[in-house]
C-alpha cells in the first residue's frame, strides 16, 4: 500500500475558560463550547436531539518529536498514586495519549445546549483553540458489551460516565 499525504480542514474551536494545567488535572471534566464555523453550521441540524457526541478534534499541541514516539508511559496514571517507576511502557496505540504519530482526539461529551452554531457540552479534555475536525452523534451501538482491558487500567478506572 502506497503512503499518502492528505490534507484535513478544521470545522470548529473548542472555547473553554480554563488553562491548559487545570484541564490537564480535570480531563473529561470540563464544560466549554465548540464553536462550529459558520460555513459548517447546516450540518447541525437535528443534533439537539442526541444526548451524546464524539469530537474529532487535531491536538494541535503535540510537538514534531512527541509524534516520532511509539511507546510512552501513561502519565494520567501518576494521579491515581502510580509512582514514575511503577508505570508500563506500552504503546502509543495501547493508550489514549496525544502522543502519537496522528494526534487525532476523539472525546465523548455530553450536549448541554446548542445555539445557532454553539454547542455548549459537559465532558471536555480539549485546550483552548483545539481544532474540531468532525463531530458524530453517540448512539447505543457504539457500546462495546464484552470488552476487556489491562488489568492496570481496570483497577485504576474509576471515572463515573459523562
């Protein structure tokens, strides 16, 4: 398979009145609007009627080096009382981490409001000005029933639903 270049084009921002350390602190926490440009804002029709919806956002903040990463040690685990040294190596894929080759962001919010081309949600773990480069409404075949994951992440994931 041949590797090809292409070109994505932002359709919104995130607007949030926090800086970048406290979101850090409360990722998936955090109440903001997503500003949908208005040359995209016929594409939101009937969205007022889904509770949920998964942003596609470019975390335009991950440095050129931090892309060339594969493996990483998944830091959010510090505030769960992990030390440095009792972190694993995993991969990039193995983890939610913007650190990866395509720092693409997917976030589930909930949808408080919206008015006109505003989206107020509850939910996020984006920076101020984070592009959005697609929005997709959450429905209730997206649930995996029979999953599994790490033993370290099942016994350290404790965050109530959005």
């Amino acid at each position: 398979m041949k590797r090809r270049g292409f070109e994505l084009t932002a359709i919104g921002v995130v607007h949030v009145d926090f800086d970048d350390d406290y979101i850090r602190a409360h990722p998936g926490e955090v109440e903001g609007v997503v500003e949908v440009f208005p040359e995209y804002s016929r594409g939101l029709e009937g969205i007022e009627e889904y509770s949920h919806l998964f942003l596609f956002s470019f975390l335009d903040r991950v440095s050129e080096e931090d892309r060339r990463l594969l493996t990483i040690k998944p830091r959010r685990l510090l505030r769960l009382g992990f030390s440095p040294e009792q972190l694993p190596t995993i991969g990039v894929f193995a983890s939610d981490s913007p650190v990866r080759p395509n720092p693409i962001g997917l976030t589930l919010v909930r949808l408080i409001a919206r008015e006109g081309n505003m989206l107020r949600v509850y939910g996020l773990d984006l920076f101020n000005g984070t592009p959005i480069l697609d929005i997709k409404p959450f429905r209730s075949d997206y649930m995996a029933r029979n999953f599994k994951t790490p033993e370290w992440v099942a016994k350290h994931d404790t965050k109530p639903p959005v």
